[in-house]
C-alpha cells in the first residue's frame, strides 16, 4: 500500500527570527502586504515589528486589527474584502490561533468570488489563496503548521474547516516570552492533544508519529518550566518547537474524537479551546489504548510513568491518570470548577454526534458511547 506524508511549509526559527520578515517577504515576491492581528499582537509592539522588518524592504502595509477569537465568518469575510479592494499580493497574519486562522481564511475569501458561508461549506475553492506568512505568539494551535483553516460559522454556531496552506511561517519563541500561565498551560495542552489525537486517529504514519513523540517529550518537561519562570527562554523555544510539531503531526495524521468533543465544549459553554482539549486528552487516551496500547504506554514512558500490565484497560487508565495529575499540577480547572454540570456536558451528545471528527480515531465512536465518553470528562476529573 502507497501512503503519504507531508512537509507543508518552511519554517524560519528562532530568537529574533520575527525580523526576518521582511526579506523573507521579498522572497516570496511581495509588494504590498495586508498585516492580520490582533489588539494584543499591536499592543505588545509585535506587529510593529513586522512593519518595520517589511519597511526595510519597501514593502507596502495595510493592516487589519480586526481578529476576534475562533475566527467568526464575518470577521474573515471584512478581511477578504479589503485584502480584494486594496489588492494586496500577499498576506501576514500574526497572533494567536484565531488570528492566523481568520489570516488562512481571509486568504482564500481574497481569490474567490463567493459568499463567505459557500467558502466554508462547499470545500476546497476554485482558486489558490493569496500566499501568506504566519507568525504565531501562542505554542499551542499549530495552526502555522496545518492547511486548513478553522472558522466559525456564527450563524449555526459550528466550526468548519476550509483548505489555505501558508507559505511559509515564522517560529519566534521570544514573542510568547510575555505570555500568562493559564494562557501558557491552555495553548500547550491544546498541542498535548494534538499529539495523542494524532497518534491514535486512523491514518498516523511513522512521520506525524515521531513529530507527536517529540512535542509530548517538549512539553512534559518545559511547560511546568515555563510555568515557573514565564520568562524562561529555553523554555518557550522548547514549547514553540513543540506546538510546530504537533501541529505537522496531526496535519499529516489527523485529530478525531477529542476535538470533536472539544469543539462541542467551545460552542456550547465558551470555554477556551486548550481547556476543552485537556479535559477530553485522558479521555482519549483510555478510549484508545486497546486499539494502541503500545503508544500509550511509550507517551506514559515519556510521563514517566511505566506500565507493567498487558491489559489494555489498566495501561489507558495508569497514563490517563498520570495526564490528569500533570493538569492539575498546571492548574487546569475541572468542568465544576468551570460551573458546567454532568447534565450541561451530557448535552453536548448531539454535537458530538454530528462533528465529522469523531469518526476520524482509530477506534470506532458509536452513538451509544458519546454519552459515557462525555460523563467520563466530568467524573473522572
Ligand atoms: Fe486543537
């Protein structure tokens, strides 16, 4: 049997590497730039530096301040229209996983002559997006890393995804130098779940398995680092890696039923995207270890944590447990700390149900199971 693994884009890396823009810009063949951000990215001085990297080499900028979070239609469909009236030929997208999703968004909208719902519904589009550069000041959604693009449609309330592939992003761990602990935990759980999603979806291959081991091994041992010392350097550079890595992981693999569940969470009760994938990840992970119980054992290994047992439900619920206590050691609140009731999660059912992603695991979710799985989060936590 053929199968495949991808590369997507290049990446320039390292402190200072935001400077970079500029020429990396030219190559690319840019001449007039629309800058996507956010008012924290501005306020930080981040996007500041992306103009004046791309001063330097004549590059004309427009920008766009706009992001609001979970990338709403309307927000991308503003963005496309400038980027279409001011005729830009190239796009920098800067921020948090929101804002390089509304950039991947408004990419595509720049080229096709659509209505904002038909892009996000009706698949790939006739033309390539505009190409673009993203530079994220979060570890965690790997969005610089992934092709589609995650927009809210604010009218049914679901996320959707439309194909936009960077071409080329820029990893500066010193823009996440700044970041809180919460923020910090909530993004890189989110690349934790990456990971164990990716491992156990039903197409991993050796690549997007080795990428998902590494970032698992990053973020066990710098997140509580980073946690400690905010400023710690090493620290964030080992958790941008990671979340660069997990993100190619589960681009080339795929996540599946925890970020359905995830997604559910988010639309139903708001609650930040990192959390709902913590809380679902040893879920997972005791959902999955009799299909994969070698590579839930190697991710307890990599906790730490060695398993004795042969038997499949002992090694899901020791490493699922050994994730639980490295989140409440993070300081991850529990849905009753959140003020959500096993009757709220319970009605996240027919979400869940409806998500495409829950039948991308290695194991099957019937309709039965989504119940038990979700009254799992709540009790088990
Ligand atoms: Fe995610």
């Amino acid at each position: 049997m053929i199968r495949r693994y991808g590369q997507l884009c290049t990446v320039a890396y390292g402190a200072g590497a935001v400077n970079s823009t500029g020429e990396i810009a030219k190559e690319l063949g840019f001449n007039k730039v629309l800058i996507v951000t956010g008012k924290h990215a501005e306020a930080l001085g981040y996007c500041q530096k992306v103009i004046d990297s791309l001063k330097k080499v004549n590059i004309e900028t427009i920008i766009f301040n706009d992001v609001k979070m979970d990338a709403p239609d309307y927000i991308v469909e503003a963005g496309g229209n400038i980027a279409k009236k001011e005729k830009v030929d190239g796009i920098i997208g800067i921020g948090g996983g929101s804002a390089l999703d509304t950039t991947k968004g408004i990419a595509c909208f720049a080229t096709n002559d659509i209505t904002i719902h038909d892009m996000i519904h009706n698949g790939p589009m006739k033309n390539l997006p505009i190409r673009f550069i993203l530079i994220p000041t979060t570890s965690g959604t790997g969005s610089e890393s992934t092709f589609v693009a995650v927009i809210t449609d604010t009218k049914n309330h679901e996320k959707l995804g439309c194909p936009s592939t960077p071409s080329f992003s820029i990893l500066d761990p010193e823009l996440t130098l700044s970041l809180p602990n919460n923020i910090t935990v909530y993004t890189a759980m989110d690349a934790f779940s990456h990971c164990t999603e990716s491992l156990t979806s039903m197409q991993p291959n050796p690549h997007s398995d080795l990428l998902a081991y590494d970032a698992i091994e990053r973020i066990v041992k710098w997140l509580p680092v980073a946690c400690r010392e905010l400023d710690n350097y090493e620290a964030r550079d080992n958790l941008a890696l990671a979340s660069n890595f997990a993100g190619k992981s589960f681009n080339d693999s795929t996540v599946h039923v925890g970020h359905a569940i995830a997604h559910s969470l988010g639309a139903q009760f708001h609650i930040v995207h990192g959390i709902g994938c913590a809380l679902v990840t040893p879920v997972v992970i005791e959902l999955t270890a009799p299909a994969f119980s070698e590579k839930i054992k190697k991710i307890g290994k990599i906790m730490g944590v060695t398993v004795d047992s042969e038997d499949e439900s002992v090694i899901g619920k020791t490493v699922a447990d050994a994730v639980r206590k490295f989140m409440k050691s993070l300081g991850v609140p529990s849905c009753k700390e959140l003020g959500i009731t096993r009757e709220d999660i319970l009605s996240c059912t027919d979400y869940v149900r409806n998500e495409p992603l829950r039948n991308f695991g290695g194991v099957t979710v019937t309709d039965e199971m989504i119940p038990g799985l979700l009254g799992q989060i709540y009790d088990a936590y």
